[in-house]
C-alpha cells in the first residue's frame, strides 16, 4: 500500500485506489497501476513517453494512443483528489506531483457550518428528484420490460439418438411451456447431426411460435460454435422436421446467398485498440408445413464506449429457399445502455436500445409465405418503442441472444471482434 496523500491510497497489489475518507475503491487497468507505478517511482521527474509505454505495456508494440487514452482514464480517476497533477509536458513526456493543501480551513469552517441545514435540505430534495427520476428513468423502463420472464426450467431434449438438456425460459404472461412444444417436431427416426452428442438448447414461446436455439458442442459452460442452430416452429402447428434433410437444405440456402456475412482472422492484434467491436452473426430458420422455409440472416454489432452503454446495430435480412423474397433488408442503430438482471436463478444481460436510425429496404417481391416477416419488420420501422435485446450466454466464441423479433426470438450466433 502506498500513501498517495491525507485522502488517497495506492494498493499496487490489487492495483486500485483507495479512498482513505470513504472507504471506496477505484479500479485500474493493468497499464493504469503500472503507468502510475512508474510516475510515483520517478514523482516529480519528467517520464518519456517511451519508458511509459514500456512500463504499461511489457513485451509489446502498441499504439502511442494506447498511452494517450492511459493517461486520459488516470486523470478522470485522480480528479476527485486535486493534491495530485498529472501533468503532460509538450514533447517531453508526463509529470506527477502531490503536494499538500492548505490545512488551515479555520476561516472558512464557520460558514459551512452555517450552511449545514440548508445543505441537509438541498440534500433531501436532490435524492427525492433523483429517486423521481429514476422511477420514470431508463432503469426503472427496463425493470418493467424484464420482470416479464420468470426464470427458466431445464427439461431434456431427443434429437435422433442424442439427449441433452433444453433450458427453457417462462414468461408471467403465460402459462409454464411444456417440453413435447418443442420434441413434436424432431422425428424420431431423425440421424442427428455428427456434432449432436452433447448438446445444449434453450427454447421460449413467442407470440409467432416456439424458438429453440441449440449448440450442438457444449461442454463445461462453453459453445464451440460449431454447428449452432436456430429453429423456430408455428405454435400451432406441428412441423414433421426430417434433421438431415433440412439440414442439408439450409447449407444449400447459405451457400448460395447471404448478406451479413463478414470473415475476419482469428489471430490476435499486436495493436491494442481504443474500441473494439464485437459482431454476432447467425441464422434463423421457420419451417412450415406446405409452405417455403424462412430464413433470417442475422448480425448484431456492439461497440462499448463505457462499460454499461456504447452503439448497438442490427440487420436482419429475409428470404425463402426458392429466392421469390429478394430479400427483405432491415438494419436498426441505436444507443444502449447495459444492465445485469437475475431472473429467477439465471444470470442475464440486459441492452435497452434507444434506436436513432432504421432503414426498411423493400423488395421486389415476397411470397406468402414470408409476407408475416415483411410486416413484422414494416410494423417495427415505424414504431417509436425502446427495443430490448438480452444475452443469455456469452463466451469468446459465441452468444446466445434473445432478439425483439417475431415477438422475441432466440439466436445462438458465433463472436468475433474488430479492433479499431
């Protein structure tokens, strides 16, 4: 522990500044403890900008903005404590100095003191406005969307001769889902697909029908993200699904189109960047008896500009497996603000997604089948509502979504990022 000044302390073990008045903690990056380690280490000398970054980053090649961003983030952190200036010197490199404030506040204590009951009633008054405000804000808005689930049961699932565990999620509104709403539709002589030994799927029901989102390789907590598949059935209406056969057809009908799609190296960066985007993609298939197979292409991009809000952007793109739907393209963007809710005993990530732009591009034609996707997504290009999406799981290779979508749609999408 290093003593910083009378109001602050330096734990360089857990590499977080304490607050001697109250008690508080304020977190540091790794870089953060080792740049600020490295200007204590020299306080009141000038540090280059080369001996920074070696010190905040070891062992690697970064940008010089890593460093700018590095000492922008310390700033804001050491604000509350005026003692202490980080200064930038122009074209030397960075300065720390603590000195001690003036202890001599005899002749200003007597009007605070003065003060005090008006302060406490200012006091009051804010935390009633603040409490108003939250109770119409944003948070309490996104309490009363969520409270909507319950939680979730786990049921088993029979794919061919595989059996896994299907988690499915229950709503306030409607009564508690069955496990034959979704086994239905799996024929028994079905040959699951080569991956289906030990999968995991989590199923809801929707206003349009019954979602399932399955990984067919899970294990220990972790998606592959190999072989993801996102089905959703008419609720009333059992859809005889041969496995194999429809499999083979959706890899034609991704082979041969698709919108979303961008591929980006798996290998890490050397360059470590200011933000960083994180894309989702993924399919979604609506089989119907007598009626052509839907598919959804979708891709959902975040880009945190804090840690709980930053841009959200989706696209959504429609068509049929005989390409009469050409397609439906509808993108969104917003601005998002990040909760976590435990619903029932599950963990969850709440995205309230204020939307700024929407963009509905209208195809030359669509067949009847798609005709419920083209007015879904017309109704939703001319709402006004706030849009909540909720991440079930996430992992560094997949994310498991529920998507205001055809009511609310699940979506089991590989990850990837882009550093930018």
């Amino acid at each position: 522990m290093v003593n910083l000044s009378k109001s602050l302390d330096f734990d360089t073990q857990a590499g977080a500044l304490i607050d001697k008045r109250t008690g508080e903690s304020t977190q540091l990056t790794f870089s953060e403890a080792a740049v600020l380690s490295a200007l204590l280490e020299h306080q009141d000398d000038i540090c280059s900008k080369e001996s920074l970054l070696e010190a905040g980053w070891p062992d690697r090649v970064v940008a010089a903005s890593s460093l700018l961003q590095c000492i922008s983030l310390l700033r804001k952190k050491l604000q509350p404590y005026p003692e202490i200036e980080l200064k930038t010197l122009a074209r030397r490199g960075y300065q720390l100095t603590i000195r001690e404030l003036d202890s001599d506040v005899s002749e200003t204590e007597a009007p605070v003191r003065n003060w005090r009951p008006l302060v406490f009633v200012l006091v009051f008054m804010v935390a009633i406005s603040s409490l108003l405000g939250w109770y119409v804000g944003d948070y309490h808005r996104m309490l009363q969307s969520s409270k909507v689930w319950n939680g979730s049961i786990t049921k088993s699932l029979i794919i061919g001769s595989a059996r896994g565990a299907l988690q499915i999620l229950t709503r306030e509104d409607q009564a508690k889902p069955r496990s034959t709403s979704w086994q239905r539709h799996f024929t028994e002589t079905a040959v699951p697909h080569q991956h289906f030994n030990q999968f995991k799927g989590f199923g809801l029901t929707s206003e349009y029908g019954h979602s399932v989102a399955l990984c067919p390789d899970f294990h220990q907590g972790h998606c592959s993200g190999k072989g993801l598949l996102n089905i959703t059935f008419p609720a009333n209406e059992r859809v005889t699904l041969d496995l194999p056969a429809f499999l083979k057809q959706a890899e034609e009908m991704e082979e041969r189109i698709r919108y979303n799609r961008i591929q980006l190296p798996k290998a890490p960066e050397v360059i470590e960047g200011e933000l960083v985007e994180q894309i989702y993609q993924g399919d979604i298939y609506f089989p119907s008896n007598g009626r052509l197979l839907i598919r959804t292409d979708h891709a959902l991009s975040l880009v945190y500009q804090d840690a709980n809000s930053g841009v959200l952007s989706a696209s959504y793109c429609v068509t049929d497996e005989d390409c009469i739907t050409s397609p439906i393209k509808y993108r969104i963007e917003g601005k998002f603000k990040r909760y976590d809710r435990t619903i029932g005993s599950d963990k969850v990530e709440v995205f309230q997604v204020e939307v700024t732009r929407k963009n509905l591009f209208t195809p030359e034609s669509v067949s009847p089948s798609a005709l419920v996707f083209y007015r879904e997504l017309r109704r939703q290009s001319l709402s006004k509502e706030t849009l909540y999406f909720y991440r079930l799981h996430n992992d560094a290779e997949t994310g498991l979504w529920i998507l205001p979508y055809m009511g609310n749609t699940l979506a089991w999408m590989p990850r990837s990022e882009l550093k930018m």
